[in-house]
C-alpha cells in the first residue's frame, strides 16, 4: 500500500500539472479555533453574510461532512499581478480576470477522480463553496500563518493565494504548521481606510470596504463613503502593504488576465444586459447591476468632476430609491470640492 508521504507527493505533482500553486495535508480530527469563531458571529462583526451563523457545527468539524473523513488537503492558487492603468478607479485583484471558483473547483474535483480511481477513496471539494474554515486550516496544513490582517500569509506568494480544500476518507500526513512571522509589523493595521482591523488578528467586516462594496446589499453607511475613495469592487489595501509580497510572483494563470473595463461614468448607463454580457464569467457580476451603480456613484462623489454630474443627475432620476441616493451624496460632494476649488482661486 502507498505509505501516505507517498499519496501526497503524487497529489502535490498532480495539482502543479493542474496550475496550483501550493498544496498541505492535515490530518483530522482537528481543532478550529471554536470559541474565536463562535465569540466572532455571536459579535455581529460578520455583517450581513448569514450563510457564516449556519451549519457551524458541520464549519469547525471537517469530519461531520464526509463519513469516515481522515484528513484534509488544502491547495492554493497564487493570483497575484499587478494592478492595471486605469482612470478613477480600482478593482480588487482577485477580481481583475474570471471569476475564480468555477475552474478552481473542477481542477479540485478532477484531483477528487483521481484520489478515488488511485486508491478508492471517498472525497469532496470545496472552493468557498460549503460550510469550510479555509484560513485555519491552510495554516495546520502548513501553507502559511494567518496574518494580523487575518489574511493567510504564505513565504513565496504573500497574500496572493486563493484556498480550496479536498475532505477525504483518505490517511495523509500532517502538515507542519508555519511559524508567525508578523513579528512587531502592523503595516495592514494602519493601512486599513477604515480602521477595519480593529486589532491584531481581529477584522469588523461590516466596516471593511471589501465587505461594504461586495457583501453589503444597502446603502453603504455616510462615514465609510469618503475612506472608499477609488476603490469600486473591494479592497487590496491591508494585502499590498504587507513586506511579505516582496517575494511574491506573477501568476500563471491566463484565466486571471485582466478585463478590459468602460470609464467610470459610462458604467451608469449600463443596461441589464449590458451589465451581464460585461462581467460574464466575472467575480464582478455577484454585485448585480443596482450594487455596481451605488459603488460607482461613491467613487465619482469621492473623485468625479463637474463633467460627470449630468450622468449622476440621470441616474438619481431613473435608478431605485438606494442607487438615487448614492446619486445625490456624490453630485453634493463634487458640489462641494468645486466650492472649495473656487474659494481658494478667489483668494489667489
């Protein structure tokens, strides 16, 4: 029988034939730090993402998802680039080219016929796509240390690795956990715009602007609209700051070329249709096209000028009561920049 460092070499060679980055095994059962998790949503920090209160049980036991489950793979996919030259505003990187979770999860499922034709094990994928700790266990697995930004560290790639576990009835060997490197760094702590990470290895996300541009479905709140200056879709802020993405490289991965994208302002006038044909296959398209305005119109009340006010003004008149507001807040903070533009010409 295949001794269980073996299985995992072969997987290793498999998963870099099929574009992943990097791969680790934890052996279960596991602990998954139950009382920070459950102290976190029972807080209210997790906003409005309900789906992270349910199957919480099932969440901190890998083991009660597969019958007879032994250990977890964990594979990352480095999606680092640089982000492009683009006018006024700015997109989270991992959202820069397709949307990651469909093919990541078909190489995670290819890797799964493997597992089971090789050595007739039982096996299921998850590419945040059911009741899984990621982060934790990517960390056990020994593909990183969570950061103080709470984000998964990894020495070659930084924080550019998108996570996806295979649970399997199949016995791997355990994974030597990495070392804390933050040491006394605290650059993605000062870095948050909104103060976000409210302490080390502690995130609000109802005040992080990935949250507030992608999960938050209403009116993003007055005192966040302003600190999300350019950013459209998410945020990279406490990510690009980190020391550790000086040894990060470029990804290999074509499917995350990035997207040509319209100005600014022409995104207000997007139909329906438009919007769906121009973020087919994009993480993008998840805001659906009502979101999509309302962030636009906080970045154009964050950096537009007095030529976008006529399409602010179309869209407070034709868009639904939450897009019209979002209008309103912009078209009165480019009022309010000209005035001041102007006071200090007069002074001059």
């Amino acid at each position: 029988m295949t001794a269980a460092p073996d299985k995992l070499l072969h997987l290793r060679e498999l998963a870099n034939e099929l574009g992943l980055d990097a791969i680790g095994s934890v052996t279960l059962p596991v602990a998954l730090r139950r009382d920070y998790y459950q102290q976190w949503i029972a807080s209210g920090q997790h906003g409005q993402m309900t789906w992270m209160e349910r199957n919480n049980e099932r969440r901190l036991d890998p083991q009660q998802i597969v019958d007879e489950a032994r250990s977890v793979l964990v594979f990352g996919l480095n999606y680092f680039q640089p982000d492009p030259q683009r006018r006024r505003y700015r997109i989270a990187k991992y959202a820069l080219g397709d949307d990651y979770h469909n093919f990541f999860l078909k190489r995670l499922q290819k890797i799964c016929r493997c597992m089971r034709e090789t050595w007739g094990s039982a096996q299921r994928p998850y590419v945040d796509t059911g009741p899984v700790l990621e982060k934790p266990l990517a960390e056990l697995a020994g593909l990183g240390w969570q950061g103080k930004s709470t984000i998964l560290l990894n020495q070659e790639h930084g924080t550019w690795l998108f996570l996806g576990v295979i649970i399997t009835t199949l016995e791997l060997p355990n994974g030597e956990p990495v070392k804390d490197r933050c040491g006394s760094c605290t650059a993605c702590i000062t870095a948050c715009p909104t103060a976000a990470i409210t302490a080390p290895y502690q995130l609000d996300a109802r005040k992080c602007i990935a949250y507030l541009t992608i999960e938050h479905d209403g009116p993003i709140p007055l005192e966040y609209r302003r600190a999300i200056g350019d950013r459209l879709f998410g945020c990279d802020e406490c990510l690009d700051v980190c020391p550790w993405n000086r040894f990060a490289k470029r990804t290999r991965e074509m499917r995350f070329s990035v997207r040509d994208l319209p100005e600014l302002r022409r995104m207000l006038s997007l139909s329906e249709e438009c919007f769906r044909e121009l973020f087919r296959a994009s993480a993008m398209r998840r805001l659906k096209r009502e979101r999509l305005l309302r962030n636009a119109c906080v970045v154009l009340g964050n950096v537009g000028t007095e030529d976008d006010l006529t399409a602010l003004r179309t869209c407070a008149e034709t868009e639904s009561a939450m897009v019209a507001e979002h209008a309103h807040w912009a078209i009165g903070e480019i009022a309010r920049r000209c005035e001041l533009a102007a006071a200090r010409i007069s002074r001059h």
